[in-house]
C-alpha cells in the first residue's frame, strides 16, 4: 500500500490533538483548554488549544499545524535537501503542573512530505521529574517499550539511545529528564510499510493521555512545600535553557517563520535561576542530580 495522503495524514493528527485534550481535560477536573486558531501568512495554519490554572495543570499547551510553502533556504541548507515546496504537520504537546511531584511531559509526532516525494516521520516523548521517582520512571519506560516492541523489537533501544542523546543539556552536563523515545527522518521499507509505520506514530499520540494523566491521578495530591516549589521553579529554568538553547524543533518553527506564540508555548508559567546553589549531599534534589544521566536502563531499574 502507498504512503496515505498528506490532507488525511493531518486529519488523523487533529483527531488525536482533540482526544488528548479531552484526556487530559477529565483528569484535570475543572481546567479546560482555550482554542486559538490560526493561519501562516506563507501557507497553511493550525490549532493551539491551552490550558492554564487547572487544578493539577498549570500550564500546558497541544497544538497542531499543518503548514506548507517553499522551503526556507535555512531548512534546505541545514537538512541537505534540495530545493522543492514542502508541507508539514505534526502535533506538539507540553505539560507544566502545579505540584513539584507531577513531572512535566512533552510529545511530538510529526510528518513532512516535500513536492519531490522526500518525505518522513519524526517525533518523541520524554519525561522530566522535578523530583525522580524510579518506580514512576520505569512505569514510563515500560510503557514505551511495549509500544515499540509491538512494531519493531529494535526500536525501544535505538530510540531510547536517541533521546538520550537529545534531551541532553550540554553546558550542564545533566539529561533534561529521564529522557523517554525519539525518532526522525523515518520512512517506510519492506519490513515497516507506510500504513503499519504510520499506526507506530499514531499509537504514540494516542499512548500520551494514558501515561500522563496515570501521574496526574497518582501524583498530585503527594504533599510538598516551599522547598519543593523552590526546585520546581529551578528545574523548570534547566527546561527553558535547553528548549532556548538547543531543541531542534523550536529552531525550525523559528526558521519556517511559523507561529512564535505556538512556538513557545512549551515556556513554564514560571522560572527561576540561582547564582551556584547546589543541593546539599543526600537530600532528595541531590538524589535526583545523581540521576540526571544518559544510558540508565529504566526498565530494570
């Protein structure tokens, strides 16, 4: 079977931006998401929905866009693509919650197609505890890795790798995270045909709320402190930092000249940054330091 259409491709993505909505939305309570539509001056447009002050969310965006148009030279020169029209759709989703003992989630899947047949899959989920919980840890790997298992027994382990390697903040030495799954430039082969290819993208969208909102029943009510929001706001500046700095996904919407409010909205309500105040040794943010690192298997942890 051929690769499906880019239109219901993109269909398929808003369907799974609602479903996510509502999941999250019922395991909130009372918090509902506000939608912003909008269009890309270059081409095409897409739906930001955003939830601030819920009860267990603080602030979390999904957003969806299907945007298309001549390739910037930028993109051109830094993919090593040559010179065609491109459309790109994906959903894109992070969540900041309000309890330090929540962590805070992101998601992208996406799909890019250009007007001279290159196309791909690319995407990722990741996890990044402000206080690292092992069981909640493995719980999030576990369910991944039967998600990839179902589709290639190779997958969990290269794309584990992956993310760790991404969710990387260089200048601080420290994983973002726990790091989660990542992927990119995949494309369909003999073993992997589009169809079961693109039903690996699709489950991985549809596993988000099923994971999360399992923290959200779990987590939320665990009791915590000044302290502990202290850590959350420096954890969520570590956050900033590598989305600032290094994701590559904030650089190509900024370079695609796609929409700086959708762009940013995976910004934490709130931030912080302390000149050199390290943990004190043995407290639970010093424990989590310790295991801020690449190549733990968290499955058998």
């Amino acid at each position: 079977m051929e690769k499906e259409n880019k239109e219901i491709i993109a269909e398929k993505f808003r369907k799974i931006q609602q479903h996510i909505c509502e999941a999250l939305e019922k395991g909130d309570g009372p918090g509902r998401f506000e939608t912003d539509n909008w269009e890309r001056e270059q081409g095409g447009g897409g739906t930001t929905k955003v939830l601030t002050e819920g009860q267990v969310i603080a602030k979390g965006g999904v957003a969806f866009s299907a945007v298309h148009g001549p390739t910037p030279e930028k993109i051109l020169k830094k993919l090593a693509l040559e010179k065609a029209d491109f459309f790109a759709t994906g959903v894109s989703i992070v969540i900041h919650p309000k309890s330090p003992m929540v962590p805070i989630i992101h998601m992208n899947i996406r799909y890019f197609e250009m007007s001279d047949g290159t196309y791909w899959f690319g995407g990722g989920i990741d996890l990044t505890p402000h206080y690292i919980d092992q069981e909640d840890a493995k719980y999030f790997h576990q369910q991944l890795k039967e998600h990839c298992d179902a589709f290639d027994p190779n997958y969990y382990d290269k794309f584990k790798k992956w993310a760790d390697d991404y969710f990387y903040i260089p200048h601080r030495k420290e994983t973002r995270g726990i790091g989660g799954i990542f992927f990119d430039r995949l494309t369909a082969s003999e073993e992997m045909p589009f169809p079961k290819l693109l039903s690996f993208v699709e489950g991985l969208g549809f596993l988000f709320p099923k994971i999360y909102c399992h923290y959200m029943e779990k987590n939320a009510n665990l009791p915590y402190g000044e302290k502990e929001l202290s850590w959350q706001a420096l954890r969520r500046g570590r956050y900033v930092e590598f989305n600032l700095v290094w994701d590559a996904g904030t650089k190509f919407g900024l370079d695609t000249n796609g929409r700086t409010e959708s762009i940013l909205m995976s910004m934490p309500p709130m931030a912080n940054w302390v000149y050199n105040q390290p943990p004190a040794a043995g407290t639970k943010e010093s424990e989590t330091l310790q295991l801020l690192k690449k190549d733990i298997n968290w499955v058998k942890a």
